[in-house]
C-alpha cells in the first residue's frame, strides 16, 4: 500500500511539471497583451492558476482559460477535466 502511495505521488509530481512546462510555453502568448498565469496547485484532475496583469481584469479571461489554457494542457494530459482560474 505504501508503495501505491509512493507511485501516486510521483505521478501527481510528473503531471506538475508537464503542466508547468506548458504554461511556459503558452506565458509568451499572455505576455504580448500584458497578463501572466502562475501555476497554483494540481488537485483531483483539476489544474488551479491565477491569471495576472492584464489578463486579470480581462473579459475574455474565461475564454482564455477554456480555449486557451484548458484544451491546451488536455492535448498533452488527458487525464485533465479543468482548469479554474483562482481569483485570490
């Protein structure tokens, strides 16, 4: 059992660091009209990141999560069903 636990935890680890590269490769793209997203957590397939600068107050930021972010991070990882933005 521990070793299941060991395995899971590694995986969740693995998953992190794709979703972190990717956004790194899509950080250009915010950045030319002003915004960032910063990675927050990975918990129960769900990725949380917080937009920023402009991108904060922008009223396309849902569709920059949906269109954006969401099925760019699904192509590379199935596995994830979301992605919310986390407005704290």
């Amino acid at each position: 059992m521990a070793k299941e636990i060991v395995q899971k935890e590694e995986n969740k680890q693995d998953t992190i660091t794709k979703i972190k590269e990717i956004l790194d490769n899509l950080r250009p793209y915010l950045n030319m009209d002003g915004g960032d997203v910063e990675f927050i957590d990975y918990k129960d397939k769900i990725v949380y990141v917080k937009l920023t600068g402009a991108c904060q107050a922008c009223l396309f930021s849902d569709d920059t999560i949906k269109n954006g972010l969401y099925e760019t991070l699904k192509m590379d990882i199935p596995e994830i069903e979301g992605v919310i933005n986390v407005t704290i």
